[in-house]
C-alpha cells in the first residue's frame, strides 16, 4: 500500500514529511477483504480493501458500515485521503478515483492538489521526474533516464574541461620552450660594462619566465586536468547502468503484475456475472440443483475477488519498490551532481590561483632586470673601456729643430 | 706651436685647464730666428726658434744671451716646459727632448711627467687615444681607429638588441594566437547554469589574455623596437667614415710634412759642413777668395736654418690641427656613446614597465573569472535544469480495485 513505501522512504535521513507509519497486523481470522492496521496514533483500525470501508470496530461477518467520520481520523495520509476522496463518490466507478500511465497508477487531479512535495523548495530530483516522457523522436523515455542523461552529459562536460586544461598546458609548453631558446640567442652578446649587464639579465629573465610558465603548466597538469580526469572513474559508468538497469527491472515488475491485475479483474467480473444468472434462474423456480449452483458460484466469486486482491497487492508492491528505488537513486543522483559542481568549482578556482601566481611570479622575473638599468652608467661604462682599450695617453708636443 | 692648439681647444667649452694664450706677433723687424710673442700676462717677450733663447729685451742684429731665469715666466704651459726642459739641457741634442713616434712628436719622459690630462678624473675620450697600436694581425691601428671601432660595434649592438625585441614580439604573437584559438574551442559548451557560466568566462579569459599579449607585442614593436633600430640611422655610418677620413688625411699631411722636416734637415747639416770646412781654408791661409766663399757658405747655411725652420713650423702646423681634430671629434664620439647607453637604457626600461603592464593586465582578465566562480551555486543550477527537464511531479499512489 501507499504509504509502505513512506514507511521505507522513512529510511532516508533527507525525507522528514512523512506521517508515522502504520503497520498492517497480519489477522487470518477477518472476514474475506478485511485487514487491520495501527494508526499512526497506534490505534487498531480496519479496512475493506475491495470496498475501500473503514472502521474501528472489528467486522463480524456481518460487515457493518463504517462511520465514515472514522477515515478523517487518518487524514493527511495520501492512502486514507484516498479513501477519504472515495466515500464522497461511492457511486463512482473505482477506476475513476486513481489512473493508470504506463501502468503507473497516479492520483486522479482531485487528490493530486492535496499531494505534498517530498522535499518542497528544493527542487529535489526526488519530487519531479515521476512520468515518462516522449523524445523527440517519440520514443517513451523514463524520467529517471532523463536523470541518468544529465549524470552521463556532466561525465562528458568534465572530460572536455579536461581537454581544454591540457590545451592550455601545451600552449604554456610551447610558450616557455620559445621563451627559453630565444634567451639563449648570442644577440648582443658583447656588449659591455654596466649597460651589458643589464642586457644580459634582460636576456636571462626570459628564461626565468619560461620557468615561471612551465611550473604553470606542470601544476595545471597535476592539480586541475588530473583531478578532472580522475574525479569520476571508469566505475561512474558501470554505477549508471547498474541503476539504470535496476529500475528497469522494477518497472518491468510493474508491468507484468499490471497485466495480472487485468487478467483477475476480467475473471472476477465473469464470476459475478455467473453468479448474477445463476440467481436469476433461482428467482424463476425454486429446485435444489439451483440451490446448489448459486453456492458454487458464490463460493467461486469469492475466491475470484480474493485472487484480483492478490494481484493487486503484488501490483502495489512492485510499484512501493520502484516508488522507493525511485525516491533513494534519484536522491543519489541529486548528491553526485552537487559534488560534480562543486568538485568542478574548486578544480576551476584552482587554475585562476594557478594564474593570479604565474602573473605574481613574472613579476619578480624583471625585479633584477630593473635594477641593472637603475645602475646603468655612461661615465662607468666609459671608465672601463677606457682602461681595456686605452692606446696612450701621452699627448703630442711641437717637434723642436 | 703646440699651444696653439690649445688656444683653439679654448673653443671646446669642456676643456677648462689651459693657460690664457699668448699670440705670435708678426715684426719683420726682428733678426733671422727671433720671433715676439706676448706672454699669458700680455706682456711682449722674444724667443729664438733655433737656439730656444728667450729674452724680454728686443735683441738686436749683435744677439745678446737670454736670462734664462725669463723662461720661468712661462712655466705652466707646453711650450714654455718644452724650452725649460732644453735650458737645462743646453748640451744635449734638440732631438733628444722630444720624440717621434709615426711622425707623431711625443714629449721625452721627463717633461711628459708634468703633463696634465685634459679632462683628468674623466677617462675621457680625448686623453687616451694619442697613440697608435699594433692589432693582433700586427696591422698599425691610430686610437682614433679604435673608438670608431667602439662606435661601430655600439651601432651593431644597438641591432642586436632590435632583432632580439623583434624573436620577443614573434614569441608574444603566437602565443596570443594560439590563446584566442583554443578560447574558442567548443568544448564542454554546454555545461549549464552558474557552473556553465564560470566555465563559459573562464574560456572568454583566454580571448582577454591573448588581448593583453597582443598588446604587448604591438606596444613592444612601437615603443622599443622601432626606436632601437632607428636610434642611428644610416647616416651614422657616412659620419663615422668622414670622421675616420678627416684625421687620417690629417694624419697624412703630417707624415709628408715630416719627412720635408728632415730633408731640410739634412740640407742644413750639409751647409754647415761646407761652412766649416771653408772656416778651417781661412785659418790655414788669408786669401780675398776664400773670403769670398766663406761669406757665401755663410749666407747659405743660415738660408737652410730659415728653410728648417719654415718646415718646422709647417709640421708644427699639420700636428695642431690634428691634435686639434682628434680632440673634438673624440669628445664628440664621446657624447655619442654616453647618449647611446642613455638611449638604450631608456628603451629597457620601456621594455620591463611594458612587461609589468602585461602581468597586471593579464590579473584583470581572471576577476570575472573569480566573481563567477564564486556565485557558482549547485542548489540553483539544479532548479534550473529541473525546471527545464521535469517529467512530472505527480506522485504515483497505490492503484485501487
């Protein structure tokens, strides 16, 4: 029943909406159609099933009718309040009060108004992928798929950020490459004094900037397209289709035991019919023969009625465990993507640090540059040629006969 | 005479040390061999060229011997020390207190020791390049060679450094190229929501970086290449080798009127012999002949004194004018120097302020970055893509008979 799989979602830490469950309480000794249950105050209360009756009292054989005041006891409960909705429509078809999509069987809008969100203003995966949808090329796909399609897209978008850190990784290789060959180049090599040596520092900074971008490219490598590669293993994949697989299974269940559902709900309306003639042929003439039959077809009834309950329950069943895999895996789903966007948020934070530092760094590349130029100096430049290159410094005097 | 290019030196407004100059005055009147001159504190005093006498009285045609303690007047200046020098030598040969090096006339030791440099404590062009050198091949080179030589190596460094901006601007340039193409990759495009957006500005970064590097590369070509290479046109090169040109004319003139010095003086030599020899005739017998012949002789030799001198003087002339020359053409090839080592140490330090500017820009290009990182919100992704995506939030309830 509905709320089994309230009592199993109670399992979940993130689901507090849920009403107290109550238990059924095997008791063979009811009358065919009757169970009985704790409320959630832990009250015994019973329940037609067929007939949707609810009462305090145990029910003799003799079913008396329920005080209907006695369903409002259990209200905000989606099963009572489905109750609830059909003691105000006793005369409808009981087919009406709920409805079937792909064998799933949904509230009918009157009670859906009343059903509450499992985790409201959340936007929780867990409350909005219920039905099925058509593709684009009409093909039906599950809400769940829809879900494990978003898991699979985020997989690839973390691979093709990936991709473009390890672009980006080449580019700073081959930058840093140029860099430091071109430092190396004997461009004015010779020249001299203080000016040269601020040269030859401008020259070597290159080769400290090539530095600078190799540790750049290096740590993106270890520290962003690493951790993107590696975030979610080759494991990610086979979990998917491991859910995926799962749920089918479930929805597949739904759908044979639907089909069962038909089958015994076909088979109970003969019985009644037969049982209807077979009363019929009594009120023409009376004969024990007759008498006879009708039992039989009474009896035959019954048992047909007790088998499409059967069906139905393990009908309900197998929805209350899709209902739940449902409720728990899309949960799942909902934290892995909260983690992929953070995860991804961190790795991303990561390479501007890795940038703002490399900018940080060049900087200090040219620190030693500027102070050669500051201590450039013509007159000491001078000085030293002077002193290398000097040819005399004795000046020339008139000649004298 | 040599301070008379010290007077001309008095043009160079560098040059504080010489003495006020004294000027030849022109007096026909004076006896063969005397000139007058007027001393740095304008008064008038005569020196014979030949004998080095000096006097303050005007001699007559009957010369009289100099106080030699009037020499100490003039002190402080070459020429003056030049004929110090030779009163205290009287004997020695003239040729003895000066000497010749490639035609160049050199002070002897002794008086080179009080000689003052120029510019002292300047290491200044025009002190250190009087003589010439053997370069390695053994090959005469003037030190006037020598700073060309420096001026055309500065000139060649100065391209050097160009073509090394020019590999820089390459380097810049690719790299941009390969940032605004791999900004500009697809990948992972689809990432949705405030992650999609992070992602999406992160990508749009590498456009903004590759901005900031074109920048720099065009700004590097404007404000450092262009002008390292236009620094010194073509004309510099004309300059140098008029320059060059100009003093070994100088130079040349110098060596032709040297070797007119010493044919005049071998000339001399000869009469004097001559003279002698007629001298000796006399002693041995009186005759009106020989007489005669020694008057001749007489006349002849002191003819050849006049062309010596005349010679002399000629030298003198081309000496000062080189001496002259190399003087302000070195001072000027020093300026050149200090403005190239100024200029292009303008132009490194334009390169290293262009290369901070790069680093701060490239900081900018990462704060939407970091805004959008920081807004990144899983919770509001996940409405976003629900919202889109939902297949239904109906839940499904437990089917009735």
């Amino acid at each position: 029943e509905t709320f089994k799989h309230l009592i199993s979602l109670k399992r979940h830490p993130d689901l507090q909406l849920l009403p107290m469950p109550s238990e059924e309480i095997k008791s063979l000794s009811l009358p065919v159609g009757w169970k009985c249950y704790r409320s959630p105050e832990g009250q015994k209360y019973y329940v037609n099933i067929s007939t949707k009756e609810t009462t305090w009292e145990r029910p003799s054989r003799s079913t008396t009718r329920p005080k209907t005041s006695g369903s409002h006891q259990h209200s905000g409960n989606i099963y009572t309040r489905s109750i609830h909705a059909h003691t105000h429509c006793e005369l409808t078809f009981l087919c009406f009060i709920s409805l079937q999509i792909n064998c799933v069987t949904f509230p009918v809008p009157a009670s859906a108004l009343e059903q509450q969100l499992l985790k409201p203003s959340e936007w929780s995966y867990c409350d909005y992928f219920w039905a099925d949808k058509k593709d684009p090329q009409g093909a039906t796909v599950s809400g769940f798929e829809v879900l494990l399609q978003k898991q699979l897209k985020g997989k690839q978008m973390q691979k093709e950020m990936a991709e473009f850190i390890r672009e980006r990784i080449k580019i700073e290789e081959e930058y840093a490459k140029n860099l430091s060959k071109l430092s190396m180049f004997p461009m004015a090599a010779q020249e001299e004094g203080t000016l040269g040596e601020a040269w030859a520092q401008l020259k070597k900074s290159l080769a400290d900037e090539a530095e600078v971008h190799l540790k750049f490219s290096s740590k993106l490598q270890s520290e962003v397209e690493k951790p993107l590669l590696t975030f979610r293993g080759d494991n990610f994949k086979k979990d998917m289709k491991k859910y995926d697989h799962h749920i089918a299974d479930l929805r597949k269940q739904q759908v044979s035991r639907y089909a069962a559902v038909e089958k015994a709900r076909k088979a109970l309306a003969d019985r009644q019919k037969d049982l209807e003639v077979k009363t019929q042929q009594l009120e023409i003439k009376l004969s024990n023969k007759t008498e006879e039959d009708i039992k039989k077809a009474r009896r035959k009834s019954t048992q047909a009625g007790d088998d499409l309950m059967r069906c139905v329950d393990l009908y309900n069943q197998a929805q209350s465990k899709w209902f739940e895999e449902m409720v728990t895996t899309s949960l799942e789903l909902e934290r892995l993507e909260v983690e992929r966007v953070e995860t991804i948020q961190q790795l991303l934070r990561q390479y501007t640090t890795l940038r703002h530092e490399t900018d940080m760094f060049n900087q200090s590349t040219l620190e030693p540059v500027d102070q050669l130029l500051q201590s450039v100096d013509p007159a000491k430049d001078r000085e030293l040629w002077v002193k290398e290159h000097k040819t005399g410094d004795l000046r020339p005097v008139d000649m004298d006969i």
